[in-house]
C-alpha cells in the first residue's frame, strides 16, 4: 500500500510540472510538418535552474530513489527519464511562445521587470553553494533570464486567451434541479401522480417510499442530454409536477425543485468558458507550433544526473515567481 500511495504522489508530482502552463499539457503529440527552428537553446546553467529545482522540488518529499522507479506506459523507462523528458518539453513550448512574444511585441515592461529582478535576487541570494553548482554554476542574470522568459510566455498565452469571445448566455449554462419518482410498473406510476399531485401532497415522501432509484434529486445541464427526461424536466416551472411519461422501460414522475439554479450556473458558466478558451487557445498554439517546430539539442540534456549534488535542497524557483511576480501584478 506505501509503494502505491508513493507512485500516486509521484504522478501528482509531474503532473504539477506540466501543469506550470497548464494550457500547454495537452498540446503535445504534433507531427513535424514545418520548418525546425534555429534557435538556440537554453544554456545549460539556464536549464538546470527549473530541472534543479524541481528536481529537489519532488525528491525533498520522495526520496533519491524516485528517479529509479519505474514508469509504464510511456518511451522513457524510468521516472527519472520521463522528468527530464517532460521538462525538456515544457522548456520548448516556452520558448515557442517566447517566439510568439516576439512576433507580437510582447514584453516585460519596466514594473513587470522590477517585480522579476526581486524575485530573482531572492532567489539567488538564497542559493547554497551546492544548490548553485548543481544549477549549472548560474549566475543572478541566468535566474532573471529564466523569470522573463517564463513570464513573457504567460503573458503571451493570457494574451491569445484575452481575444477568445467565450460568453455564454444564461440559458446555454442553465442548470435545474428535479426530485423523481422511478418505478416499473405503469399502473403505480399513475396512482402515484395522482397522490403527489393532491393538495398538501409531500413529493419526497412517496419518492422515499416508492422510487426504485436511490438517487432522489438531480441536477440538469442544458444540453448535456437530449432525452424525453430532459425535455420534461426543463419544461417545468418552479414546484410544478410532471405528468407520468415513460422512458428506457421505465415510468418517471418528476417535480421541479429550481427551474434556475443560480449558483450551480454560474459555476457551470464559468467552466464551460474556460474551457472554450483552452480550446480556442490550445488551436492557435498548435497551428503555430507546426510551423515554428522548436527542438532542443544541446549535448548536456544527455549529460543530466538526477543524483548528482545531493546537497542541493533548493525547490522554489516557481514558488518565487508566484509570491513576487504574479501575485504582484
């Protein structure tokens, strides 16, 4: 049970890494058609700042025996391959939007960068000498390099996201509440309308007593089913009762509870409009990445020990940027 709990903390882990742009972590898996970039690379004292870093990140809590383990389904054979595999990508699609950036004229401006430079200085100030050697030697202008092309990146993805129009309407994220009654039988089912619908007549008592299915109450997307169900269900006003109608050899009576949830709308509406940006987002990103294919090689990703300078403990290099870059903008 420990060795399975470990392996499910492990894939939160590097799960946390290719969620940093977390638009990106579906956007992989495209086929070389357009032209490789020739583009430098990072250098290898500017890579090691974020493998560092999250190197220590995850083996601070795991152990060194984490990058040993193995891994199924994937090219790579161990966890400690598929991390450095996986941080070379999200490097790449760094700077891939970097290239974006440019063609945009997208950039830090002078209060972003001061906001960059303190998180930078913090950072490097912090650094034991292990830590700084097992980071390829960096020096304070790798960690600032390192900030702003993390930064640009996000301002460029926020960017493509600002011109998506995701506004719904109400009734396109409209979701309701129903109580029902489920049963087999025709013939009870129409006794049971015509007991709820008396006067007085508690609807949650006979659905306790009578309804097959355990689930008393649900709630309806608009949308999300196109059945005889949801046809009644969304025709019925506030306390209103349907009539018995039948469906998948069944006989549903249903009462509305909210015609409009408002709460769960809005929670819905704000999930549905996310979700069209990433779409939106991750269709220009990828018809962009065919064209402008961007591959590290640089000899040093070859050279990478996952358990060299066990020394080095430094895990915050994103931790930073989110207490002095994003949260101060």
């Amino acid at each position: 049970m420990a060795i399975l709990d470990k392996k499910k903390r492990i894939r939160r882990f590097f799960c946390l890494i290719l969620s940093l742009l977390f638009l990106l972590s579906s956007c992989k898996g495209i086929a070389i058609s357009g032209k490789t970039e020739n583009i430098p690379g990072y250098t290898e004292a500017q890579a090691m700042i974020v493998v560092g870093s999250e190197r220590n990140r995850i083996q601070n809590v795991m152990g060194k025996e984490v990058w040993d383990l193995p891994v199924a389904g994937q090219v790579e054979k161990t966890y400690g391959e598929y991390f450095l595999a996986k941080t070379k990508e999200f490097l790449q699609d760094i700077r891939t939007l970097n290239l974006m950036a440019e063609e945009k004229g997208i950039i830090a401006n002078g209060t972003e960068m001061e906001s960059i430079r303190t998180a930078a200085n913090a950072f490097y100030q912090s650094l034991s000498e292990e830590d700084k050697a097992f980071f390829g030697n960096c020096s304070l202008k790798d960690v600032v390099d390192m900030y702003v092309a993390y930064f640009v990146a996000e301002k460029t993805a926020k960017s493509l996201l600002a011109n998506v129009d995701t506004e719904l309407s109400a009734a396109e994220a409209k979701v309701i509440s129903v109580e029902q009654i489920v049963v087999q039988d025709e013939d009870l089912a129409k006794e049971l309308e015509e007991k709820v619908k008396l006067a007085g007549a508690n609807f949650s008592y006979y659905a306790r007593q009578y309804s097959e299915d355990p689930e008393l109450q649900k709630n309806l997307a608009f949308g999300e089913r196109e059945d005889e169900y949801a046809k009644v269900a969304f025709s019925l006003e506030d306390n209103e009762i349907s009539s018995v109608f039948s469906q998948d050899g069944k006989y549903y009576i249903l009462k509305c509870l909210s015609s409009y949830d408002e709460e769960a709308t809005k929670e819905r509406k704000e999930r549905l409009e996310t979700a069209i940006r990433s779409l939106h987002f991750q269709e220009s990103y990828e018809a962009y990445q065919k064209e402008h294919i961007v591959r590290f090689r640089e000899p040093f990703w070859k050279e990478i020990d996952l358990h060299s300078h066990e020394g080095s403990t430094a895990d915050y290099f994103f931790s930073y940027y989110q207490e002095k870059v994003a949260e101060a903008k």
